[in-house]
C-alpha cells in the first residue's frame, strides 16, 4: 500500500471518534497494553509529559514542546485532531513522521491489528510512540485524545503531568457533572509525578488534590499564582504578556483564553526546571513567540486573511467559545470595525444551544456542515440559530459559507469561522482556493 492507501486503510478498518463520535470510542487500556507489549514498550525508552483536559491541552502541548526543543532536547509531541494531513499527530522536532514510516507500521501490524480490532486512536498512539522510539527522542509531550483514566495514552509514567481545565464535554463518556469529569481526567495523575493544574473550581480541586494524595503525587495549582500580571495585542493574533519573570512575553497564540494557558504553562516550566530539564528565559521566550512555527500549530485564533480581518479557531464547546464570543465584540466594538460575519458548523454531540447563545446577535451568520459524518446538517444548525436569535443562510459545505461570506465582506468587516474543529479542518483544507494572498 502506499502512503495514501495507508491512511485510508486506518481510516475505514478502525474506528474513528473524529469521524462518528461515540461509537468509536473504546474504554479501558486492554489493547493499548496488548499492543504496547507487541511493539516492544516503544514508550519505556524516553521521558514523556502527560497533557489532559477539556480545552487547551493542545495549545499547551505545543508551547511546551516549542520550548523543549528550543532548550535543545530532540522532542516528539502527539496530539489530536489533526486538520488536514494525518500525520500532524506525530512529530519530532516540528517535523511530520515519515509517510514510509506510516506505510512500514501499517504493514508490519496489519496482521496483529485486524483479530483485535483496536481503534484508530489506539493504532496512532502506538504508531507514535514507536516512532518516538526509533529516531531517539529526548522527550515527547503527549495529549490525552479522551477523558485521561481510560485514555490509551495513559499507559505512559510521564516526568509531569498537566491537567488544563476542566468543563463539559463528551458528558456520555466522562459523566455529567464537572466532578465526575475531573475524576476521569485526573486519571493521568501518577504515584510520586508531579501534576500541574491550571484551572479549577473549589469542586474540581478537591477531587485532584484527593487522587495526589492516595498516589502520592505533588500538586501545583497554576490558578493560585497568577504569572500573567497583563497583555496587550500588537495585532489581533500576536499577544504581549507582562508575564512574571519574562516582561514583554509575546505569543504568536492571540486567542484570549490564551492567558490562561500561558499561566498553566509557566507553571509547568518551573516543575520541569525542578525536575532537572534545563530550561532558560531565552527558550521560554522562542517557545511562546514562535510555536506555531517550530510546531506546525494551526487553528488557535489564527488569522487567515487582513482585509477582510479572517479569523479561524477550533474552539467547539461552551467552555471554550465563551472566550472567542468576547474577543469578536471586543474586537466589532472597535470605531474601524465593520460587519461581523460568522461561519459557523458544530457536530451534533455537542451543545448547540450553550454556543449559539454566546454568539453576538448582530453578526450575519453562515451555518454551514463539515465534511464528518458528525457535523449537523446546517439547515437543522440554522433552524437552532434562529431560535437564538441569530439569522443567516445555510450551506452544505465550509468552502461555500466561506466563500459566500467573503463575497459579502467589505475590507472592513471581521469574518470568524468555527465552531467546530472539523469545520477548521475543511477550511485549512481549501485556504488555497477560497482565501485571496
């Protein structure tokens, strides 16, 4: 098979939560451990840091990585979704993993795999990790993909352990109460490992600082020392904190739950330099500013065009839209300002209502369907935005509300497009075609 075959074997042979949600969602560690012990224990032979939580882990998984590998330590990170090529889930170094290496694994595990049945996060994990392996990392920064307890990445003893936040998301999975949830992200949390908290409520901290104690773990909660005194924007996707020991910290990640994360962060960096990792203002500094870049990030409050003002971001659920809603008044609320257009498509698992509440009432929507068969139809999207309040057009794909809504657009209108990671996913896709240079 070649590199193309591979994928698409992956993709049809194994379950896909991106793709169908729930189904596709496989608990407990059994086959992860199976096929860890196939491979050999591919992830005994380097030092990993374990990210989770409901919003942020990736923003956080990258800076970290970024400032690894700035600090000079050859770095692996593994993250999900990708949003265009699959093998943005695992990288060294900012660097995709071989489309051979993909071909190789496939090939080499077909046999194993098939009898089995192992979803495709379980596949991708180990396929990480092996790669990991083989080209000698130092260190990887692994994202957990559901939850944390009964997440397969969760077989790793990671040096550090981070937990960004906790909100509602994959209720069916994780339970219904932020609570519950916690205990599942709080899973990752390991005998004698530090773990890093960033956000809490007086609920979600108790359950964290339970499951330390009865493994013996010491806990840092980023949210009782607050190392982002301020920030200001230079533009609306390039941030400047006046962070606690790095004055004028700037970040290429504009969005505002940003500094948020940039707290979560700093906090970990000062475990990490407790736990050995030589880490210097410097690298800090090339980390923050220039992630997108060393790691290939794309999504997060990323600006696509200038004139009109194009602003995509992944955030998908209430927790974390409730940062991109302010930031857009803010930003529509400016004397240069125009219209505010949304592009919005959100899959069906998710609390459509919680969102399209948030969005500003003035805005001229595009509700619009991803390429996944778990995205709304954007005439039942658009039946639920008008309820809210919202009005607007449907279209059935992402290029279509995009390019509809550029046609529409002065140089002075503001256009966002989200909702979901899969609608940014289809526009990252086609930004060649529909985004004027």
């Amino acid at each position: 098979m070649d590199y193309n075959k591979s994928v698409e074997w992956l993709l049809t042979q194994t379950p896909v939560f991106q793709k169908i949600g729930a189904k596709a969602y496989k608990e407990g560690l059994g086959n992860s451990l199976l096929f860890d012990a196939h491979a050999g224990f591919p992830h005994r032979q380097f030092a990993t840091i374990h990210i989770a939580g409901t919003n942020g882990k990736g923003s956080v998984a990258h800076t970290l990585a970024a400032i690894l590998q700035a600090s000079g330590l050859k770095t692996g990170l593994y993250t999900s979704p990708h949003l265009v090529d699959f093998r943005e889930r695992i990288k060294i170094n900012g660097r995709s993993v071989t489309k051979s290496f993909v071909i190789k694994f496939i090939k080499e595990n077909r046999a194993f795999m098939e009898p089995c049945s192992p979803s495709f996060f379980e596949v991708t994990t180990t396929m990480a990790f092996k790669w990991f392996a083989e080209k000698k990392v130092d260190v990887a920064v692994i994202e957990t993909g559901l939850g944390g307890r009964l997440d397969c990445t969760n077989i790793i003893t990671p040096k550090l352990s981070v937990i960004t936040n906790i909100g509602f998301d994959h209720m069916k999975q994780l339970g219904d109460t932020l609570e519950k949830i916690a205990t599942e992200k709080a899973g990752i949390i390991k005998p004698g490992v530090p773990v890093v908290i960033g956000e809490h409520t007086a609920g979600t901290r108790a359950v964290f600082v339970r499951k330390a104690a009865e493994v013996g773990a010491p806990v840092l909660f980023a949210q009782d020392k607050n190392r982002i005194h301020s920030k200001r924007y230079k533009d609306p996707s390039l941030v400047v904190y006046d962070a606690e020991g790095y004055p004028e910290l700037e970040s290429c990640l504009g969005g505002s739950c940003q500094g948020k994360n940039a707290n979560t962060i700093l906090a970990a960096v000062e475990e990490l330099k407790k736990r050995g990792f030589v880490i210097s203002e410097q690298d800090v500094r090339k980390g923050f500013k220039d992630v997108c870049r060393m790691t290939g990030l794309m999504g997060r409050w990323q600006k696509i065009s200038e004139k009109p003002l194009m602003i995509c971001d992944t955030g998908h659920n209430g927790h974390g839209f409730q940062y991109i809603a302010q930031q857009l008044k803010e930003i529509a609320q400016t004397s240069q300002a125009g219209k505010l257009r949304i592009v919005i498509g959100m899959a069906e698992d998710k609390n459509i209502t919680e969102v399209l509440n948030m969005i500003p009432r003035n805005s001229i929507c595009y509700f619009t369907r991803a390429s996944v068969q778990r995205a709304m139809d954007s005439n039942v999207l658009k039946e639920a935005g008008a309820a809210a309040g919202l009005k607007g057009e449907a279209f059935d794909t992402v290029e279509k509300a995009v390019n509809r809504a550029l046609a529409d657009s002065s140089e002075k209108d503001i256009i966002f497009i989200g909702g979901s990671t899969f609608v940014v996913a289809d526009l990252m896709a086609t930004v060649k075609k529909t985004i004027p240079n």
